[in-house]
C-alpha cells in the first residue's frame, strides 16, 4: 500500500481501547465495551463497522504500525448518548473475526469506522401504538440501544421484546431486561419480555410470570402462526397499531416476514409509511 493510500484509509477509522468485557456463555458470546470515538454519533439500531489485525502478515515491517485487515458489522448496544459503545457479538467456532474479537484484552485495541451506517431505527415508523422487537440470538443487539432509550419508552404504549434462542443459558442480558420490564408501573406493564428457547424447555426462573405451557422449546415463527405468540404477549398484532422490527437470522427473517406479509405488514416505501423493518446479521 502506498503512503497516500495508508493514509487516506487511516483517515477513515479510529483506533479504540477495550474497557470491559462480559462473558454471557463461555466461547459463545460475549459483549465488549470500548472507547467512543470523538463526534461518533448514532440512532438505536444503527450499526459500526468494527476493525481487527487478524494474523500477522509476513510482509509487514517489524516496526509498522498495526492496520486492520478484517473488518465486521456490529449493532451498538449503548445508549446513543453513552460515554463507550458496547457491543454484544456471537463467537462463530469458525469465523474470522468473532473468535479474534472475543479474545481481545482490556487495554487492548479496535478499530472503528467513523461513519455509522443502518436503517433499522425507530425514524422508519411514522406513527404506532405498540412496538414489537423480534430478535434471534445477537439480533437482540440493535434493541438494547433502543430500549436504553428513554425516546422509546415515549413513544409507544407497549413494547414487545421477542428474543429466540437455543438454550436459556444464551439469554444474554436477561437481568437487565427483567429489571426494565419491572421497572414501570406493573398495570401499565410497558415492557413485555419473552425470551423463547427453541432447544430446550425455557427456564422459569427466568421468565417467572409465564404460564407452565408456555416454557416448551419453540421458534418464534411457529408461535406466530399459531397465534401464540400474541397470546404471550397479551397484546394483538394488528397493522394499524403494531410496528414491528425483526432482526437477527436471515431465514428467521425471510419466514417471519412472509407470515406477517399475510396479515398486511410491509416495509415503508417512497411516500408510503411502513410497519415492518428488517435487517439480517449475515
Ligand atoms: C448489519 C449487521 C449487524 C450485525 N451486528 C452484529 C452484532 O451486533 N453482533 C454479532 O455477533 N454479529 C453481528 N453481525 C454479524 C457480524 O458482522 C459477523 O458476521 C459475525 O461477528 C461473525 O463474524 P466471523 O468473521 O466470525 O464469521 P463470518 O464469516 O462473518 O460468518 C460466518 C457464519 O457465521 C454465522 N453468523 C455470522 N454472524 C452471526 C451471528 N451474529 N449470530 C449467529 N450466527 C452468525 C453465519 O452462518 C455466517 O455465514 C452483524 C451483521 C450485520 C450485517
Ligand atoms: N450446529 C449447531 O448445533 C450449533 C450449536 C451451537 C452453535 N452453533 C453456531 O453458533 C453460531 C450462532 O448460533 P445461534 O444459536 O446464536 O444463532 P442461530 O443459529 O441463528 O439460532 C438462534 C435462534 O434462531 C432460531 N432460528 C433459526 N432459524 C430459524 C427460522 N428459520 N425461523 C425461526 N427461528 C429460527 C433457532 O432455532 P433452532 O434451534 O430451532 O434452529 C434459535 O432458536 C452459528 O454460527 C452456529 O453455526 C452451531
């Protein structure tokens, strides 16, 4: 690479500092807080692209400072105000980059794209009456920025939050999900939390309002179809008052957005306001 071009590549991201790290399962997932560069600014659901040395090119000279080679999507879990920016990441056996990601050190560095990129926001729905947050495994990411949001809590009278896993043990930041769902007037019960577990029967202790029935292995799409899933939440799914995000497994996405066209949610297009926005992790 010619200095001109190191240069105007540099000019493009910052170099940031690991803070924290949290393990949620062993060689799983992990979530790690870093340094927020200066003037990065970002909407609930928007998404980084988060940079990595992977490996240690034989060309490169002893003395080079490090450039990163391999660089991912990432969703910010952070309040969009936060002083650091948290992100909450999956460890692919095979991947990349998750596994080099998951072994950083505190102190150690990440690259970051100075610009923010994402669609996924609250601004894609003009109006709504309850919002509804479908992840699957990290898909659960781009949600906790907006949950973390007091704009959100404003706006919308219920907010569903749908996260589908394999095991309970994958229920990632389940306290403070739990916490949140408590937090408000419990009549009003803002907030409607329901992890779904797909491989086993979901725990109680971590869902402890549920119904018995209702802890048996499931996805979220056959809760859907069978009308479970608003049966759960207590709350109708209806286009004229439901918005609704899914975000997470492509194929999760593809079938819940085929059963929810069914019932007449769509994504926004020019001029016309939508009740659907989707994104996929890969
Ligand atoms: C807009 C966007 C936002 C994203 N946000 C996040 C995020 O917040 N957290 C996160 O962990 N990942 C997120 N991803 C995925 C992330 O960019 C990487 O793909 C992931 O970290 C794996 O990288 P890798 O190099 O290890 O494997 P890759 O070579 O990138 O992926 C290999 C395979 O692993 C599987 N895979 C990839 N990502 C995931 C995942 N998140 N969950 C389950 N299986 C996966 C797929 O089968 C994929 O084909 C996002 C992707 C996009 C497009
Ligand atoms: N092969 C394995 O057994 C295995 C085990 C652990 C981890 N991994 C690896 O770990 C990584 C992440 O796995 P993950 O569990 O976080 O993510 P994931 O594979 O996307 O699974 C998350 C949840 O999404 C559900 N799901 C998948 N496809 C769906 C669909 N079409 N409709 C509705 N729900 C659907 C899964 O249900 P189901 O459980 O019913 O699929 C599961 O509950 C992947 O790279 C994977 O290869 C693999």
């Amino acid at each position: 690479m010619t200095d001109q071009a190191t240069k105007s590549s540099e000019s493009r991201y910052t170099q940031q500092t690991v803070l924290a790290k949290t393990t949620w399962l062993e060689d799983k997932l992990f979530s790690i807080t870093v340094t927020r560069p200066p003037g990065f600014a970002f909407l609930p659901g928007q998404f980084a692209r988060l940079g990595l040395c992977v490996g240690s090119p034989e060309s490169a000279a002893p003395q080079a400072a490090p450039i990163p080679n391999e660089w991912r999507a990432y969703s910010m879990v952070s309040k969009p105000d936060a002083d650091e920016l948290e992100f909450f990441s999956v460890v692919v056996p095979d991947g990349k980059f998750s596994p080099a990601l998951s072994r950083l050190q505190l102190g150690d560095a990440l690259w970051i794209d100075k610009s923010v990129f994402g669609f996924l926001t609250l601004e894609r729905f003009v109006d709504g009456e309850d919002l509804w947050l479908v992840a699957t495994g990290t898909g659960l990411s781009a949600y906790l920025s907006m949950l973390r949001d007091p704009a959100t809590w404003h706006r919308f009278k219920h907010i569903v939050l749908l996260h589908g896993v394999r095991t309970s043990s994958e229920l990632a930041y389940r306290q403070e999900l739990l916490a949140l769902a408590n937090l408000v007037d419990p009549q009003r019960a803002q907030l409607i939390y329901l992890p779904v577990t797909s491989q086993e029967a979901l725990s109680r202790e971590l869902s402890p309002s549920i119904k018995s029935q209702w802890l048996n292995p499931a996805r979220l799409t056959t809760l859907l179809n069978s009308g479970e899933l608003e049966q759960r939440a207590g709350v109708a799914l209806e286009p004229t008052r439901s918005r609704i995000m899914l975000c997470g497994n492509p194929a999760m996405v593809t079938e819940m957005r085929g059963l929810l066209a069914e019932r007449g949610f769509a994504p926004g297009r020019r001029g016309v306001a939508g009740n659907l926005a989707v994104e996929n992790y890969w």
